[in-house]
C-alpha cells in the first residue's frame, strides 16, 4: 500500500514569495492533516480536514496560510507571503477516520522542507 | 489546556543498554496517548498508542510504553538499543472526545554509542 505522498521535498523562496505544498494521502482515508514542525519542537497541527470539509483549523495563521482538499482526496497548503518565522517542514499526514477521536493511527508522509530567506 | 513535556532533550546510551524516555502530559482527563519515531528525512512512525485497558502496551520494533495515571506519565522503555534506533522520539496526547486537539511533546533525540 502506497504511504501519504509529499512534494516538493524541499523548496527554499525569500521572504514576502508566495509558496504551495501538495499532499496525496492513503487511498480511502476520510481524514487530512497538516501539521508545521519548526526545528527543535514537536509537530503543531495548522488544519484538520474531513473529506473536503475543514474540521479544525483554529491554529492555521489564516492572514497568510491557506489550504484546501478538493474533492476530498488530494490537498494544498499556500503560505502568502512568507516570512522568515515560517521556516519548517510541514508534514501531511492522513487517518482513515478522525484519528484523535478514536485512537485512529495518523499516516504520515515525509515532510517538505520550507527555507525562507 | 492540555500539554507534553519531554524532559529530556538528548539521550545518549550504548547499543545493546535499556532505554527509557520520559514524557510527562497535562490532560482533565484519561486521554489517548502515543509515541512517535522520526528518523532524519522521514516523516514520523507510529510505536504504539494507549487509549484503554492493560497501561502496559507492546509496540512496533521492541519498544512498550506503560501509562501510570498517578503521576501522569507514559514512559517509553526498550530492553536493549540498537545503532539503528538512533532517532527522534515524540510524544503526543490526544483527546478522548469530540473537543480538543492533538498535541506533541517537542521530542527526545536518541544518540546510540557502539
């Protein structure tokens, strides 16, 4: 079974550039995150989706990051712009159900690389 | 508000020694909680989780984690280290209800010594 799918691996843009990450989950699973991990910390969830719809998003800096999940498979995250803070590997991760409501494993992908100069 | 402490940043023992990492979490009430590994480049692998029953639990690669409610904690244990379990190992809570949201531990890095 293929894992959760992320590109690019790693982008580098100066500040105030405007950025997109992709994610391609598990087939079949109901549940998208995407999560920011800044070096040295733990991973922060940024938004939660249910099939297209967006569940939590209430940690997402929604003046500059947004993201979507058309048709309830594939999803995007756009950063603009981007500032020097924003530096990260966002990691996209997928659960066939609502993971944290059931115990449900969270799938993760391996990360891109953001580098803002 | 719910929280994870990891209190130790580095952890450095000899291949084929124990290992315990500690994790300390903040929740009103029994949540779930898991351990994650990440190795460099890679996204993060689930160990193991608890959400119910034995508060001893068995996971992937030799590793156990035992939840002690009294002292809040959810200590991650292997018997003897392997090189390649070099890693960095995350703690995370999770709710056991419909509010709520996950949160992690900033992460334990394991450096093993032959």
């Amino acid at each position: 079974e293929a894992g959760v799918a992320q590109s690019p691996r790693y982008k580098i843009i100066e500040k105030r550039q405007s950025v997109a990450f992709w994610c391609n989950p598990i087939s079949g699973h109901a549940t998208l995150y995407w999560y920011q991990q800044i070096l040295g910390q733990g991973p922060k969830l940024l938004i939660q989706f249910q099939n297209n719809g967006v569940v939590d998003d209430s940690q997402l800096p929604k003046d500059r990051f947004s993201a979507e999940r058309l048709k309830g498979v594939d999803s995007t995250l756009k950063i603009q712009p981007a500032k020097l803070e924003d530096s990260a590997v966002y990691l996209c991760a997928s659960s066939s159900r609502l993971a944290w409501q059931s115990g449900e494993t969270q799938y993760f992908g391996p990360g891109t690389r953001l580098l803002v100069l | 508000a719910q929280s994870v402490t990891q209190p130790d940043i580095h952890i450095t023992v000899s291949e084929g020694a124990s290992l315990e990492l500690r994790c300390n979490y903040s929740y009103g009430a029994t949540p779930y909680l898991f351990w994650y590994v990440q190795s460099p480049g890679q996204g993060l692998q689930l160990l193991l989780k608890y959400f119910s029953g034995d508060t001893l639990v068995q996971g992937i690669k030799g590793f156990e984690a035992e939840f002690k409610r009294s002292q809040s904690s959810f200590n991650l244990r292997k018997p003897s280290v392997h090189w390649s379990d070099a890693a960095e190992y995350f703690c995370a809570v999770g709710p056991n209800t419909n509010a709520g949201k996950s949160t992690f531990g900033d992460g334990t890095t394991l450096t093993v010594k032959p």
